[in-house]
C-alpha cells in the first residue's frame, strides 16, 4: 500500500512538473490581468508619480462681459479671481506642486480655452471657483459639482469631500457632491464634460449663495473671499498629502478612503422624495405665542434629504427653507442624515390655516403633503372653539404612527461580503478569472496523472 501511495505521489509530482511552465505563465498572465483590471479600482492622489511635480489649475469663474452672479453689488467674476489668486498664493508655499491660472485679469475665456490651457501645461486637476444664486433667492449652502464618468468621478469625490468638509467647518450648509447630464447624457457642465475628454479631473466648487441672508455672513467682507482661497488651497494640499516648513504644516499622514472607479454612469437623481408623512400634536401656548409641534418624516431612495418649508394659506404663500436637520442623526459635514425631525409651526390668532409641508431633496425635486386644517386660536385663550381630543391628525390617507429614528446602530458591524460588494466589475472579473485558470491547472494535472497511471497498468499487463 505505501509503494502504490509512493508511486502515485511521484507521478502527481511529475505531472505538475510537466506543466511547471504552462503553470508559471498562468500565474503570470492572471497577475498582469489583474493588475491592469484593478488599477483604475486603486488609483488616488497617492497613486500619482511623486518624481515629477503636481501641476492644478485654478480657474477664476466668469470674466469680461461674463459678470456671473450679480447681487447687492457684489460681482461673482471678481469675487472668483480674489480667491483664486488667495488659493494660488497659498499653494505655491507647499512643496512639489506648480500652481496655474487660467486667468489673471478681468477677462472673457471660453469653457474650451479653459480646458485647452490645462491640458497643454499638462494638469493633473482643474479647480474651477464660483459662487452662488438661485432663481427664487430660497437656496443657500455650498456644493460641488463632479463628473458622472469614470476616474474624474472617483477623483472628484475624494477631493470634494475634503473640500466640503473645510467649508461646512466654516457654518456653512452642506448642500451636497452631485453630478448633473445633459439631454445628450453627458457631463451638462463644460469644464466637467472637456475635462472627461482631455483626461484631467475637475471639480466645480460653489463656495455659497450671494442672494439668500442665511449665507450673508460668509461673504458680505473683503477677507471672506480671501479665506476660502486659502481654504480652497489647504483641501488641494491635503487631498495630494503635500507639506510646507512655511507654514508649518504637513499633510503626508492625511488618510482616506479612495473612491471606486464606477463601472456605469453616475447618474443624478431624477426623483422627489417618497414616503412622506406629517403627524401634528396638540396646540400649546408659550409667552412667544402659539405653537403646534410637527413630525415630518420623508425620504429618497437616491439621495438625502435638504430642506423643507410649509405654507400656512394653502399654498398660496410659502415660509423660507429650512435645513433638513434635527439633533438626532449621522452628521456628515453640517448636514444631519435622518428621516425623521421635529419643528414647530406658530398658530394664528386671526384667521384659520390650512397647512402644508414641501419636503426638497438634494437635488431640489420636492413633494408636498396634503392640506391640514388647523382652527385659529379663540379671545377666551382656549385653542379650539370646538373639542380638542380629535384635534391631533396625519396627513395623509389613514394613520400614521410616529416614526421610530433609526441612529444606525444595527449597522455597527460591517457586512461579512462587504469586500465582494466594493469590487468593481472588471476587478471582480479579473478575480474569477485568476481562480478559474487555477482549477484548470489542477484538473489537468490530475486528468494527466490518471491516464499516466492505466497506460502503465496496461503496459503491465
């Protein structure tokens, strides 16, 4: 029995011999594969060839007869070129890294010979400044725009989450990252869309709204702009993990998580909130007046909740947008993520309301709730001239029940195939394909072992 075990161990290791080298050019095939398949998973700024200098563009929005936004006597097209000359000054004291403008003076310049500038002096990234308005001066908060495509998304991301995590730092509203198509389904901004084509990534930031009070206080001074170039340049200095003795600063320790390079489209949401409810309680009084307590819970399956705002008339008039936040909730940059928060909605004393709530998501799709009937207060100080034990009502068909908030604790432990979810396709793809040519290997050395092993029985015999 040991000499036949003896005998079949040597043939197994002479048919692995055999195809030592059909083995080794396997291994070698599936690891370029891989390699070539995962490397767009991997890429990020710390990816980049620190030989050679890292070379940004800056790009001051507007110029010439393109005034930008124009609001209370502040013109963004100035306002731009004051950051990004206070952004370029601040870069240009850290190491390995040139600094670039598109433009210098008060000047027209296409999106085309924008991007034609950047990709001559050969950019890395492309950082295009501007500032904010709203066609109904209701929207306030910072934002960046990234591409919908490939690598420039997942470069974008990673840069415009440190950039609005400095600026939501500031007070300002985290008005969110976002991507934006065209009819034609590509990137609707130029600068994004060129820079696709030319391979350099961008990032269009929005530094806030010049025509809504609740930003006013982020701009309405000289060192206002001055200080977000400064912070434009520290976002810049921390996403590439640059260091400077000038300022005393180095950022080589800054961590991460890199983005994964989507396989498809990162398409916008193109959807108002669902699930919306509104649940009143009971009318109080307080020496600021009379108030009744709103739950308001809704949500989007493709991106957070923003705002919200009630009309007390119907829906003829409508209060100013508040931020979707509560004290409850994960926090990411100023914004709370969470379903459900609570308001108050102060009861008139003049004439009936007939309330509605309009729930806005990120990207500025709303719903509104069904009408509300809500009597006015009566002069003998009892709220209701009618019974008040039926007063308390949902909106909406039938009851609803308030809803629990979810703080994400069932969630606490990562997801035991989390990994294979994070894998891109062509990476995954590569991965099965390395794992299949390995158990052809091994079925063939045993299929060879086999036939080896009746030839020389029935040569034997």
């Amino acid at each position: 029995m040991t000499k036949i075990f003896s005998s079949g161990i040597d043939r197994l290791l002479k048919g692995a011999g055999f195809f030592y080298t059909w083995i080794r050019a396997g291994i070698i095939i599936g690891i370029i594969m891989l390699s070539v398949l995962c490397k767009p998973v991997m890429l990020s700024a710390a990816s980049i060839d620190s030989s050679e200098p890292i070379k940004v563009v800056i790009d001051p929005g507007h110029g010439g007869e393109n005034l930008g936004a124009d609001h209370n006597g502040y013109l963004e097209k100035e306002m731009t070129m004051i950051v990004a000359e206070s952004m370029r000054d601040e870069l240009e004291k850290y190491e390995g890294i040139e600094v670039y403008m598109t433009r210098t003076s008060d000047v027209d310049m296409s999106l085309e010979e924008r991007i034609d500038y950047a990709e001559e002096i050969g950019a890395d990234f492309f950082f295009c400044l501007h500032f904010n308005m709203s066609a109904d001066h209701d929207m306030y908060g910072a934002e960046c725009w990234v591409s919908a495509f490939g690598e420039c998304y997942a470069r974008g991301m990673d840069f415009a989450k440190i950039e609005m995590r400095q600026l939501t730092d500031l007070g300002l509203y985290d008005r969110g990252i976002k991507t934006r198509l065209g009819s034609k389904g590509k990137n609707y901004y130029g600068v994004l869309r060129m820079g696709d084509l030319a391979g350099i990534p961008a990032v269009i930031i929005e530094h806030c709204h010049l025509d809504n009070y609740n930003d006013e206080p982020f701009y309405d001074a000289y060192d206002w702009p001055v200080r977000y170039g400064k912070l434009d340049a520290t976002a810049v200095a921390m996403y590439y993990r640059l260091k400077s003795d000038e300022l005393g600063v180095d950022y080589s320790d800054v961590e991460y998580d890199p983005t994964p390079v989507p396989v498809h489209v990162v398409r916008p949401d193109d959807s108002p909130p669902d699930n919306m409810s509104v649940v009143y309680g009971e009318p109080y009084q307080t020496e600021g007046g009379n108030w009744v307590d709103v739950e308001l819970t809704a949500s989007d399956p493709d991106s957070r909740m923003l705002y919200y705002s009630y009309s007390i008339d119907g829906g003829a008039t409508w209060s100013e947008r508040y931020r979707w936040q509560d004290d409850q909730g994960q926090l990411i940059g100023d914004s709370i993520l969470t379903d459900t928060i609570h308001t108050a909605v102060p009861v008139s004393t003049d004439r009936d309301m007939y309330i509605i709530f309009k729930v806005y998501n990120l990207y500025n799709l709303d719903t509104v709730s069904d009408v509300y009937y809500l009597p006015k207060v009566v002069p003998d100080g009892d709220i209701y001239s009618e019974g008040s034990s039926d007063t308390q009502m949902s909106v909406g068909a039938g009851d609803v029940e308030y809803a629990e908030i979810d703080r994400g604790e069932a969630d606490s432990e990562p997801a035991a195939d989390a990994p294979l979810k994070n894998m891109s396709g062509p990476m995954l793809f590569g991965l099965i394909a390395i794992l299949s040519l390995a158990i052809l290997l091994v079925l063939v050395i045993l299929i060879y072992v086999i036939v080896d092993n009746r030839h020389r029985d029935n040569r034997r015999s």
